[in-house]
C-alpha cells in the first residue's frame, strides 16, 4: 500500500510539473502553490478553500474559481457513491454558492461549511445574528470534502428529502430536484425558487453532464483545473 502511494505521489509531481501556465488557477504563483500543495499533502483533496480565494474581488472571477473548486470536491464525493445516490452537480453549486454568497461566508473560511447545516450538540460556528436563547450553531467540518460528504448523505437518509430522492429515480434533472428541497431552508418554496433562479441564471446545468465513470478521470479533470 505505501509503494502504491508513493508511486502515486511521484506520478502527480511528475504531472504537475507539464501544467501548462494557462489553466484555470493560473492569475498568480502562489494561488497555483497553495492548490497543488493542497493536492499533494492531502492525498487529493482540497483541505480549505485557498487563502488567495478570500482576496479576489472581481466577481466573475470569484464565481470561475468557486465553481471549478467545488467541482472538484463534488466529483470525488459523488464518485465515491453508486451512480443512484449521487446529486447533480447544478444542485450542490447552486445550494452552496447561495448558502456561502459564492465562497465569502464566514462559516465557511472558520469551519468548511458549504451548505449551512445545523448542529446542537456537535462542533459548529455560532451566528452572530442568532436569537437570545437559540442554541444551534452551523455545523464546522476539516475539510471541504468532508463538508460535501455530509450534506449528500443528509439529502440521501433524511425524511425530508424522500421526494427529492423519489424524483430523482425518476431521471429528474437538476433544476428539477430542486422541488424537491422544500424543508431544507426556512424560507420553504422561497428557498426552491432560488435555488432555480441560481440555477438558471449561472447555466449550471451545464455540469450535470461531467462524468465521474472512472478514478481515472476524475484525477486528470482536477489537475487540469489548477
């Protein structure tokens, strides 16, 4: 097992040293460093978002790197289930850029919190806008992936989405499923009409397509956005 690891980590330095200076992650040196590091110390997965991330301010470039990040985590997590358990990707880019305000959160950069969900008990991050007395704090994870890993299972086991589950069996698209997110917000069908707006306006349905056949491939697609 070491030796596979180690060839592994040789093969992906040897990748990493052929990038090209024109990929997606390429507008400056030490936003590529913190990423393939991230890579390579990580055993693939993104620990955090990088620290360079938080400093952008174009919007249409914030959104570029927002997407191409959490694509990344969703294609790992999602080819870790059988292909009747995985959500589109359109569905978890939108929920976490509207839970998140495209990467900016708070919870997010303390605690890799990309879907907003609650904890009473477990470790989390207190709202600074919770009501006198209210005792839950959004749920803190280590990592994104790890993040990413429990809000799918929540979709996947929870009572709440069995109409999301049930049209997805269906072949429902993903604007679509968003139906069936009624009880994830407050805000109710307010929350779903967002999740569509976001949905639509952003072309994220366009992601839906990414093929996650093969470890094989997912490897080559994330090294090729850094």
């Amino acid at each position: 097992m070491k030796k596979y690891h180690l060839i592994t980590t040789l093969l992906c330095l040897i990748v990493i040293s052929l990038l090209p200076t024109s990929s997606v992650f390429s507008n400056t040196n030490s936003y590529n460093a913190d990423i393939k590091a991230a890579f390579l110390n990580n055993g693939y997965k993104l620990t955090s978002m990088p620290d360079e991330f938080y400093e952008i301010k174009d919007v249409k470039e914030r959104k570029e790197k927002f997407i191409n990040i959490m694509l990344s985590v969703i294609e790992e997590v999602n080819l870790s289930l059988p292909e009747e358990e995985r959500v589109p990707a359109s569905i978890i880019l939108a929920q976490s850029a509207l839970e998140t305000g495209w990467g900016q959160s708070r919870f997010l950069k303390e605690g890799n919190a990309l879907f907003g969900e609650w904890t009473f008990i477990g470790k989390g991050i207190k709202p600074l806008n919770a009501e006198e007395g209210s005792n839950h704090k959004v749920r803190s994870f280590d990592t994104l992936h790890s993040s990413m890993k429990s809000y799918i299972g929540n979709i996947n086991t929870s009572k709440h989405y069995r109409e999301f589950r049930k049209m997805r069996s269906e072949g429902k698209s993903g604007i679509e499923l968003a139906e069936g997110l009624k009880y994830y917000s407050e805000e109710g069908l307010d929350y779903i009409k967002k999740v569509k707006s976001m949905i639509s306006y952003n072309n994220l349905s366009k992601y839906d397509t990414i093929s996650v056949s093969s470890k094989k491939s997912w490897y080559e697609k994330i090294i090729d956005r850094i």
